[in-house]
C-alpha cells in the first residue's frame, strides 16, 4: 500500500500542475479585453452615460485604459503576479498604519490565533479530561456545550468589545471561543472512548491516578484530541479574518478590507490566496502532528 501511494505522488502533482495551468488558462481568457469598449460607449446617449458615471462606471475611462494598455476591472493573471511580485520581493515595510508589507499583516494575525487557541488548549483540554472521565458532569455540561457551540464567533464581537474595550484582545477572545468547543468535545470523547482493558490492567496495578490519567489515557486519546486541535486551528483561521476586518487596525484580514476599500483587487486576492496558503501550512503542520501520536494496535 505504501509503495502504491509512493507511486502515485509524481502523477498527482503532475495532475493538480496541469489543473492550475488549466484555471489559469479560464482566468486569463476571462479577463481579456474588451477591444470595442470605445465603441460601445460611442453609441451611448449623454444621459446614459451620465447614469454609468452615477453607479461607478465611466465608458470613456474604461475605453482609455484599453488604448493606453492598462487593465480595468478584474485584474488578469498577469497583473496578479506583478501584484505578488511586489509583496513578496519587499514583505516587511512599514510606512504607517495602513501601510505595511505582508509579513507584518500576516505575523499580527499569526500572533492573535497562537494566543487565542494557546488559552482554549488550556482550558479545553484539562476540561475535557475531567468532562471524559465523568459521565455525570458529561450528562449535566453537554446542554450548555451545545448550546454555546453553535454560535458565531462574530457575535460575541459586540460583547467582547463592551467589555474588554479593547480591539485586539477582542479579536483574541473571538479565536478562544471558536477553538475551545472542537477541542472539548474532541477531548472528551476521546476520554472517554479509551479501552476498558487498558483501565482495568491500570487498576490491577494500582497506579495512581495521576500516573494513569497521562501514562495511560492521554497516549490512548492523544489522536483525538490532536484531532480536535486540528478542527480548531482551522476554524480559527478562517474566523481571524472577518474578525480583523471588523476591529482594524492590523492583519491580513484588516489588509483585505482596506484594500477592498481602495478598490484594489489585485492586492485582494493576492491576500486571499496568503491567507489560503498559510491555512494550508497550518493544517500540514497538524497532520503531521496526528500521524506522530497515531498509534497502530
């Protein structure tokens, strides 16, 4: 089975290559000029013309553009990769508040997530032990855990604002409510999922229940609980930037707003594809965390 999967690396890189020369490809037919944009907005009336410049849109600039080679409208791969180039050849510039290079946007983000799920982990996991091991406080805490868990993130927003009063650590608190649910329940169940066998051999020994609870339980339910943990990092990556985009300040999601703001596509989704490949990153990183506590009976 290994040696199958081995073999069939080459021709899956090989296919996700030629899947994005082919997305490339619609995306660079897509974004093609127009060349009769000057004459289309020659057989325009004054007046809707006038009502084009009222929603935005001005036929003779978007005509200028084609004629004097600039892109309008959505940006081509081209003028994306002129985009990236830009970023990634000068990533940490600072030249004010709303100016600064990528990997400063992308550290205050990767900073507020470390923080959040660093708080949930420590209230998640220890209380998913004790969760796991009693069924009557399992019994009596799941209605609140089920209530609670099913609530956007961003509707604790206003809340942590009036109390915290602070934009930062309001976002922090936003990334510990999402991750800490993933990890309890996941701890939890793993807790309490560990083989009777292995707790009565326990028993038998009269090992302290310290000594049994991380010599036994936790290698037992290690997979799960890295499970939840993986669950979590993701759901709290995608909740950091629409949480940025509401407080400000910094971060990619911050980054994505004012950009959006100005109008600037391009550097929009050269933000969306960052944020996508750094989740990405961020989910390896656990798998291979999972395969290293994965143990085989």
């Amino acid at each position: 089975m290994k040696r199958v999967l081995q073999a069939q690396g080459p021709r899956a890189a090989l296919l996700s290559l030629l899947l994005f020369l082919m997305l490339a490809f619609v995306w660079h037919v897509a974004t093609v000029p127009v060349a009769s944009a000057a004459g289309g907005a020659a057989n325009l009336t004054p007046e809707e013309i006038e009502y084009l410049k009222m929603m935005g849109k001005d036929p003779g600039a978007a005509a200028g553009a084609s004629a004097s080679g600039k892109q309008g409208g959505f940006p081509a791969p081209a003028e994306f990769a002129r985009t990236a180039w830009k970023h990634l050849s000068n990533p940490f510039y600072d030249n004010g508040p709303n100016d600064k290079g990528i990997a400063i946007q992308l550290g205050h983000s990767l900073a507020r997530v470390g923080l959040g799920f660093l708080l949930a982990c420590l209230v998640a996991v220890p209380l998913g032990f004790v969760i796991g091991m009693s069924p009557l406080l399992r019994r009596a805490l799941d209605p609140y855990i089920q209530v609670l868990k099913p609530i956007s993130p961003l509707a604790w927003m206003p809340l942590a604002l009036y109390t915290i009063k602070d934009s930062s650590a309001s976002g922090i608190f936003v990334i510990f409510i999402c991750s800490v649910w993933p990890m309890l329940i996941n701890t939890a169940f793993g807790v309490a999922a560990v083989r009777r066998d292995w707790l009565n051999v326990a028993a038998t020994l009269e090992v302290s229940p310290l000594r049994k609870a991380f010599l036994v339980i936790l290698p037992a339910a290690a997979p799960t609980i890295v499970t939840g943990m993986r669950i979590s990092m993701g759901i709290a990556w995608l909740v950091i930037v629409a949480a940025e985009m509401l407080v400000g300040g910094t971060g990619i999601g911050y980054f994505v707003w004012n950009e959006w703001n100005n109008l600037s596509l391009s550097n929009v989704i050269f933000a969306i594809t960052v944020i996508g490949v750094v989740g990405m990153l961020l989910d390896l990183l656990f798998g291979r965390l999972q395969k290293a506590v994965t143990y085989v009976e």
